[in-house]
C-alpha cells in the first residue's frame, strides 16, 4: 500500500460524488479510479473530481493494481455482486447502505470478506461523524441515566417515478432500506438486538412501503419508536431518552453537528462537534485507519452488527407483505 489511501469507486452516482468530496478533505486518501458502465459516465464523473484512472466495466475498476478499496456506491441491488465482486480481487470494501437486500446477502458479504482477509464495512456514515461520537460517549458515561426509548424519524418528498431506485422494487426501492435503515441503525447502535419487532406500512403503486411505522422492543424494556418515509418530509430529528435526561440530536439528526443535553434538575446545554468538509470523510478515515491497523472491521460499525440490522429489515418487510424480485 502506498503511503496514500488509494480508494476506487464503483458506480459513479450522486452518493459517489458526496463521498468523492469527503476524501478529496483528507490528506492522506485519494480517489484514483473510477469504474463506470460507459466511457463516458467514468468520463464526466474523473473529471470533475480530476481522476486520472477511467475504467469502463467494473471488473477492470477492481482488477486495477493502483486501488487499495473500493467504495460501493450502485443502487441496493447490486450491493451484494459489486462487493463480492471486489473482495475477490483482493480489495477492501466500504459499501453504502443498505447494506444489502437482506440478510442472507449481508451473510454472504460478510463470509467471503473472512475468507478473503480483506476490510468490509456498510457506509453507514452518520455514526462516525463527531456529534455521534459525542452522543456515544454522553451515554456511556451515564449522562442521561439508562436509556430508555429512542424516537427518530427520517422522511422526505419524492416525486413518485416508478423507474426510480426509490420506487422500482427491481432496484430494492421503499423507504424502509433507503433511508428507514438510519433510525433502525441508530436504535441499535445504542440499544442493541431487539427481541420484539411489530411495524405497519402504505404499499405504493409499485409494491413498496412509501409511509413505515416501526415499533423495536429489547430486552431490557426499552423502546423505539420509530418512522420512515419518502412521501413526505418528516421532522429529522432523534431523541435518545434515559431515566435521568435527555439527548436531543438536531435536524437533520444523521448528518448533523448539534444535539442537546438535558440532565435532570440542569439547564439544558447545547453541544455542537462540527464534522469535515460534507461529512463523508469521517467514514473514510474509518476505512483507512483499520486497514493501517491490520483489522478486518470497524468497532464502530461491526459486521455481525449490519447483518443483525439487515434481519431486523427482511423481519419488518416480511410483516408489511414487501419482498422484492430476486429474492
């Protein structure tokens, strides 16, 4: 490895180019190389972020002995090839979320990045940013007393298209694994593995959930409350409630840099933890520094984690009716 961080990127989109920026703030990483379908999608994405390795095909973008990993950025349905695909050229991967489709896939994902000894973490970038470090550390410390429920929403308006990744289940459209896997994250992240899973849904024109409630029970009583949509723009926020106070994470909770600390019988107390450049860096400092350090996983954002986080999805779809067409 070079003493630069040498990322790929498979699939040039929008995520791409956010996460694109996010690197080009670090000084130790860059974006080399870039595999796209067509010449000229590899093309007009190089040069905006000035990437000199142009890859037509996705096979050539891993095969490229320049690239240290591969940043997975295809819509959810290609998450599971895509990943597969770079592990077994002997690449790292940070692969967006969803993760994957379901759990089985995540499994899947997970075994051969064992096998291979290579790095894979899901982009679940919210929890490096440095208001998530703080709001970890609060309740660790036992700021708020044990937590007790979690609220957190994260909903916005879309223009219903049915071609569109959001809605097309071809593509593992809906709301619940765009952007309904960020409240679901966060719930575990700080509660861990729910034993009680009840949710309920509105089922587009295209079989997918448009409007989700979702209800986690764990084993220690606690509770989240929590709801996900994309035909309409929720409150974004996430309140973290424990028996001595509160954690109030501002809108728009998962890419914010405020939360408010309410302590029992105090003044509430505004904290703010600014994050670098668009917020994407944080994740690819994660990246590097584990594989710097000879690990095959973030602490973080733990493998085993992810694919429990995906079970939770197939547990709360298999109620809704949802099941997408290749499974």
């Amino acid at each position: 490895m070079s003493t630069r961080f040498r990322w790929g990127i498979l699939g040039p989109g929008n995520i791409a180019a956010k996460f694109a920026a996010g690197v080009a703030a670090l000084d130790d990483q860059e974006v080399i190389a870039v595999g796209a379908r067509t010449q000229a999608s590899a093309d007009r994405f190089a040069e905006r972020f000035d990437i000199l390795r142009r890859h037509v095909g996705y096979e050539a973008l891993v095969a490229d002995p320049n690239v240290d990993a591969i940043y997975v950025a295809t819509p959810h349905s290609f998450h599971h090839d895509h990943t597969l695909l770079a592990l077994r050229h002997g690449k790292h991967v940070l692969c967006e979320k969803p993760f994957a489709i379901n759990a089985a896939q995540a499994q899947a994902m997970v075994d051969e990045a064992r096998r291979q000894q290579r790095f894979l973490m899901e982009a679940m970038w919210s929890r490096f940013l440095p208001i998530m470090v703080e709001a970890r550390r609060l309740i660790a410390e036992g700021a708020i007393g044990q937590v007790q429920m979690i609220q957190a929403d994260f909903g916005f308006r879309a223009s219903f298209n049915p071609a569109s990744r959001l809605f097309d289940p071809a593509l593992g459209g809906g709301a619940l694994l765009d952007v309904g896997v960020y409240p679901i994250s966060l719930a575990m992240m700080v509660l861990g593995q729910p034993d009680r899973i009840a949710a309920i849904a509105t089922l587009g024109a295209t079989g997918i959930d448009e409007n989700t409630g979702i209800l986690l029970g764990f084993p220690g009583g606690e509770v989240a409350l929590l709801a996900t949509t994309i035909r309409a723009t929720t409150l974004q926020e996430a309140i973290i409630l424990g028996g001595a106070g509160s954690i109030r994470l501002h809108a728009p909770w998962w890419v914010g840099d405020t939360l408010t600390l309410h302590r029992a019988g105090h003044e509430p107390e505004v904290i703010k933890r600014p994050y670098l450049a668009n917020g994407y860096s944080h994740e690819a400092h994660e990246v590097a520094a584990c594989v710097r350090a000879g690990k095959l996983e973030s602490d973080v954002m733990p493998l085993d984690e992810t694919v429990r986080i995906m079970a939770v999805m197939d547990e709360i779809r298999t109620q809704l009716g949802m099941k997408y067409p290749m499974e």
